[in-house]
C-alpha cells in the first residue's frame, strides 16, 4: 500500500515538475534527495545581527534578549563583539527589566571561529552578558562555557566571573 502511494505521488511531482515522463525513473528522487540532503545536513551559521534573538547568561535578570545593533563590523557581530540589545524576557525581581535597551558582550556564537593553531571554535547557540556602557558586567555570575578569545577584546572581567573557559 504505501509503495504504490508513493509511486504515485512521484508520478504526480513529475508531472508538476516540468512534465518528467516516466520513462527516467529516479532522475527525479535522486536530484529530490540531493536538494533536501544538502538543505537539511548544511545548516547556514551567520553573523549577529540585528532581529537576532540572544539567550542571556547572566544574574542580570533578563533571559532572552534581541539585538538592535552591532557595534562591531558592517555584517554583524561576532565572538567578544558589543552590541545594543532589547529585553524580550526578563525575570519580575531581576536588575533589568522587559522592554530595556542595554548592551552586552557575545560570549557564544554559533558561527565557527578560527583560532590561530588552526582549530575552529562554534557553540550550538548564541549568548551574551549584558554590560554597562563602560563595559563592566551588570550580573555578578556568568553560565555556561565562555572562549579565552574574549582576553583579546579586553572582556577579563567577564572571564573571571565565568566558571569554565573553553
């Protein structure tokens, strides 16, 4: 039953796919399968931008915010980059509450870094520590891995509140 479903939906996508005739059995699956291998297996890593949304892993209060602008580079930020963010979640005690716009380091992209002994370095999502125009963090506790390239943006006190630098 569900072999002959199938077949005749792919006699079906043929026609509606720039009428195939049937005499080129899997010409269409296989040039199907390569499109949505590639889709699904190569996931798109980008810059920082503005409209991303940002967990925060911090004390600060917040928990998740949206970048408004970064203050780095043309195409976004990335790894220990500033950038002006947006509280889209807050804790109801925190020190920072919902709608506030604050800035904050990334300490986590998911876009791949390189370090100079050739490795690369990218994390399953993207973090921040929200800091004061001066660059000091607001929270007094950071959670979760934080890279040691942050040192060279000057971020140390960040560094020192993290309890596990990768």
């Amino acid at each position: 039953m569900a072999a002959t479903f199938a077949s005749r939906c792919s006699r079906v996508g043929r026609s509606l796919f720039g009428g195939l005739s049937d005499s080129s059995p899997g010409l269409f699956t296989t040039s199907h399968e390569m499109t949505c291998n590639s889709y699904f297996s190569q996931q798109q890593r980008t810059f920082i931008q503005m409209r991303t949304v940002l967990k925060v892993v911090d004390n600060s209060g917040a928990k998740k915010v949206m970048c408004i602008r970064a203050l780095a580079g043309k195409k976004g930020a990335r790894l220990g980059d500033m950038i002006q963010a947006s509280v889209k979640e807050a804790h109801p005690n925190g020190k920072v509450k919902k709608g506030a716009v604050v800035f904050a380091v990334v300490v986590r992209a998911a876009m791949p870094k390189g370090r100079c002994d050739g490795s690369e370095v990218k994390f399953d999502d993207n973090a921040v520590v929200l800091v004061d125009k001066q660059g000091q963090p607001i929270g007094t506790r950071v959670f979760g891995p934080v890279p040691h390239e942050l040192r060279q943006k000057k971020h140390v006190k960040i560094l020192t509140l993290a309890g596990h630098i990768a």
